[in-house]
C-alpha cells in the first residue's frame, strides 16, 4: 500500500480579507481627522487676556493664604453654617428623591411576561428626560416657585436625581434575585405580603447603597446650585469669584474639597457594610 | 439526651436597638434639614400657580429661535469633544503612574492617587467660574474646565482597568528584558484600547452634558444663550433651548452607544 507522506494539493490562496476590513482603519482614521479638525477651527479661541498673568498670581496667592477669619464667625454667613446648609439640601433632596423614585423604578423595570415592553420602555424614557434636563435650569424655575434660597435647591436636586436614581432601582429590579418572591407565593401569599416580606427585603440594600452614592453627586451639586440662587456655599462662592475676593474663594475651595472628601469616605464606608 | 438549647436573641437585638437608632439618626438629621433649609410644602402650592405659569410658556417654544441655536450647539460640541481630548491626553501618564500593579513604589502612587483624588472633588460649574475670571468670556474657559474635569475622572477609570489586565504578557516581556516603554507599548496597551476608547466616549457624553450649562457662567456654548434667554424672562426661547440640549444630548449618547457596542 501506498502511503502518501508528502502534501500534494497546496492549500487555497490565503483568505484575503474584504476591502472594508483591510482599509477600515484608515476610513476611522479620516472620520477621527475630520472631527477634531472640524472641533480646532470651528471654535474662536479668547487666548489669554492681558490681565491673565496678574489674576492668575492673585488667585494662587488667595489660594496660598486662605481667609482663616471665614471660617466661622458666629453670623450663620460664614464658612461651616453654609457648608452645613449644603449638606442639608443635599440630604433631604436626595431622601425625598429617593422615596419619589421608587415608584418610577417599579414602572421602568422591564417585566418577564410583558407584553412588547410598552411600560418599562415608557418609563425609561421619561428617565432619560429627567437625567438630561438641566439642573441648574430646574433650580432656576423652582427658584421663580419659592424665591431663592436653600428650599428651591431641595426641590431642584429632589426633582433631578430621580431621573439617576430611577434608573438605578429598575436595574437593581430587574436583576434581583427572585427565589423569597417565589417561596411566599408558593406558601400561599398574596401579593402584598409578597411584596412586603420578600421583594422589599431583597430590594432594600441595594436601593440604601444607591441612594448613599448618589447622595455623594448631590453634595457636589449643592454646593454648586448657590450659584443661580438655590442656598448653599455657591452664592458666597460666586460672590467672592465676581469681586476678585481671592483668598476668599480660597478658603471655600477648601472647604469644599474637605466637605467632598469627608462625604465620599463615610458614604464609602457605610456602603461596603451594606453589600 | 439533653434537649438542644434554642438560640436565645440578645437584648439588643429584640428590641431592634441597631434599627431603632439608625431610623432616629436619619430622622433626626432629616428634621434638621428641613429647619435650615427652611423647607415649607405649603409654599410650594400656594406659589404653584407661578410655576405651572412658567410651564405654560415654556409649553410654546419659539420655535424661529432654532436657526439662531445652531451655531452655539456645535461650539458645545466642539468643547466637549476638545475638552475629553486634552483632559485624555493628560489622564493616561497619571493613570499609569497610580496603577498598583505598574508602579510599586507605594509613595509615589499614593501621591498621584491624592493629586487625582482632589482634582475629583471640584465642581466643574465652579472651575469654569474660575477660568472665566482667567481666560474672559468665551470657548477658551470651557475647553479648560472640561480637560480637568476629564482628567480626573478618566485617570481613575483607566487606572482601575490597567489594574484588571492579564500580567502574563508583561512578565514574558520582562524576562527577555524589555524596557519599561516597551513593555508599555506591546503588552499593556493592546490589553486595554478598547476599554480606554469606551471610557473616553462615555466621559464625551458626560461632557455634552455638562459643557450645556458651563456657558452659563460665561464659558461658552450653547449656556450662554440659555443664561441670556432666563434673564429676560424668554421662556419660549428657554424651552427651545432646552429641548436642543436634549436632542444633541440623545444623539451623541446614541452615536457612543452605537460605537462602544462596535468596539467590545
């Protein structure tokens, strides 16, 4: 018998790739050219302006010598009550933002047996609103509602996270584990006491440590809301920046910057006790 | 045989003192935020009719105010896409630097960490006020602000995918004796592109977001016209403008949704 050692057929032309494959770099590679060059000269560059040098030795040296004597003073206008101020619209904001989202969460949540998902598909839009208008643009208009002051940045930070926090519970919903739901039902219970003794308990450490996340975003919102009007350190922020106060904005930098570390830390901490 | 003992639950935990305090805390500080904030929902509903005024005119967009818009809305755009740029270029030295498994001087990481960590902590409204103050009104400001507010937030995120990569590659380039760069460029980077190509679009959008509003205080873009319209009390231009930011917001969400899904 005759054994064939060697290979006969050579193998088929190597498979070349398609046109598009092979030069589909270089089609990114203008598409990418064509947007940055469209991004450079579609904008007028100010440049820097003649007084840039001074303002900006000014503002290093008012970050370099803070106004200690801010800090606190006793008159509720001073560094630690409006720092505190802040903390408060940030907390009760994200609180009753989060108790509104509970709902929205429960009506986003895409379900197993429904039907071309005309619910979960409505209320994920309404989400998608919510996130991308303005914050500023709603503290603005509750500011027109109530006057200005810390109440209208409650509302404004209150309003803005349920379109985050939404979003956040439905997945959460979504992928929970559904094993208490189905062991109450097959004990015999009805939907209330379903939802009451297995989903929410399931549900609850999840939605606490979102709620905690988020509560670290509004502190950095508030503290940027006094700005337009809405309470908080901004107004004496933007105060100090508009009269070239330096060393005033100095010390609320740092006082911001503590505020926002501090914060993150203890939200940190409180949220790996929780999962 | 001695029956077994039933568990017996502790004073504290029958009495659920963990719950309880806890409960008292929040309500405790929620009540003393309602105080300083001075929080009253009666306000809000005898002022109700002002604001559903103000949703009334905003219902009815001026709608000949969008050939105006246009302009601003690709500045915004061209903001955020420089913005994520420079702030990227900047983010990936430093990502480097504080990535545990790269750099094992702990000092020197623990440094870069700190610098990055309070880069984070700064509103970006609060930075463009600033570099308003420096660069005058206008894009300039805005580009600034964006690449340090990109900055600190894509160095964390690159350097927490630089700390998940496979160290095989890099420890066979090590032993044949490559360079730190070397190593670099052939073993980390090809591990990590596409996770860095998906995070620079992601922070592009967050960007668009924001770069919407940073014109309000003077730093260019589409918030300019938006400060300009609420200041005289144009809610019908307000509401165009809105809805504007809204569209461009959606479509450059969709356009890096539909790339990052190409790229993974």
């Amino acid at each position: 018998m005759n054994m064939q050692t060697t290979m006969t057929n050579k193998p088929e032309k190597p498979v070349h790739l398609n046109p598009w494959r092979r030069w589909s770099w270089l089609i990114w590679l203008i598409l990418v050219a064509g947007v940055y060059t469209w991004a450079i000269t579609g904008l007028h560059f100010t440049g820097l302006q003649e007084s840039a040098g001074s303002v900006s030795k000014s503002i290093v040296h008012g970050l370099v010598n803070p106004d200690w004597a801010y800090v606190y003073n006793g008159s509720g206008e001073d560094l630690v009550s409006l720092i505190i101020q802040t903390l408060a619209i940030a907390l009760l904001g994200t609180f009753v933002s989060a108790l509104i989202s509970v709902p929205f969460a429960f009506w986003a949540a895409r379900g197993e047996h429904e039907w071309g998902h005309l619910r979960s598909g409505s209320g994920k839009i309404v989400l998608t609103l919510i996130r991308t208008f303005p914050e500023i643009v709603l503290a603005i208009m509750f500011i027109k509602a109530v006057g200005p002051g810390s109440y209208a940045g409650v509302l404004a930070v209150s309003i803005h996270s349920i379109g985050m926090l939404g979003k956040l519970f439905s997945e959460a919903i979504e992928n929970m584990d559904r094993g208490a739901e189905e062991a109450i039902v097959s004990a015999g219970g009805n939907s209330p006491q379903v939802f009451m003794l297995a989903t929410i308990p399931t549900i609850m450490p999840e939605f606490i440590s979102y709620t905690l996340y988020r509560f670290e975003i509004a502190v950095r919102s508030a503290s940027i809301l006094g700005m337009v009007g809405a309470g908080g350190i901004g107004t004496p922020m933007i105060f100090a920046i508009q009269t070239r106060a330096w060393s005033r904005v100095g010390i609320i930098l740092l006082g911001i910057v503590v505020m926002v570390l501090l914060i993150d830390t203890l939200s940190e901490q409180l949220r790996k006790r929780l999962i | 045989m001695t029956t077994p003992e039933i568990p017996q639950r502790s004073w504290s935990q029958r009495w659920h003192v963990k719950g309880v305090g806890w409960t008292a805390l929040l309500v405790a500080l929620l009540v003393g935020s309602s105080k300083m904030t001075g929080v009253d929902v009666g306000m809000f509903f005898s002022n109700f009719d002002q604001f559903t005024n103000l949703l009334v005119r905003m219902s009815q967009p001026a709608w000949s105010y969008v050939p105006i818009i246009i302009q601003p809305l690709y500045e915004t755009i061209q903001m955020a896409i420089l913005g994520t740029t420079i702030g990227t270029v900047f983010a990936v030295p430093f990502a480097v630097l504080a990535a545990s498994n790269l750099v094992h001087n702990q000092w020197l990481r623990g440094i870069i960490r700190l610098i990055l960590d309070l880069v984070r902590t700064l509103p970006d409204l609060l930075l463009a006020a600033i570099f308003v103050a420096i660069f005058g009104i206008g894009s300039t400001a805005g580009v600034i602000t964006l690449a340090i507010f990109s900055f600190g937030m894509i160095s964390k995120l690159f350097y927490e995918v630089i700390e998940t990569i496979d160290m095989g590659p890099l420890e066979a380039m090590e032993s044949v004796g490559a360079s730190k760069v070397t190593i670099i460029w052939y073993a980390v980077l090809p591990q990590i592109m596409n996770q860095f190509v998906s995070y620079f679009l992601y922070t592009l959008e967050i960007n668009v977001r924001a770069s919407t509003v940073l014109g309000y205080l003077g730093a260019g873009g589409i918030g300019v016209f938006l400060q300009r319209s609420l200041s005289e009390f144009d809610y019908n231009k307000t509401a165009v403008i809105i809805l504007a930011m809204l569209v461009v917001v959606m479509v450059i969400d969709g356009v890096s949704n539909h790339l990052r899904r190409v790229l993974l």
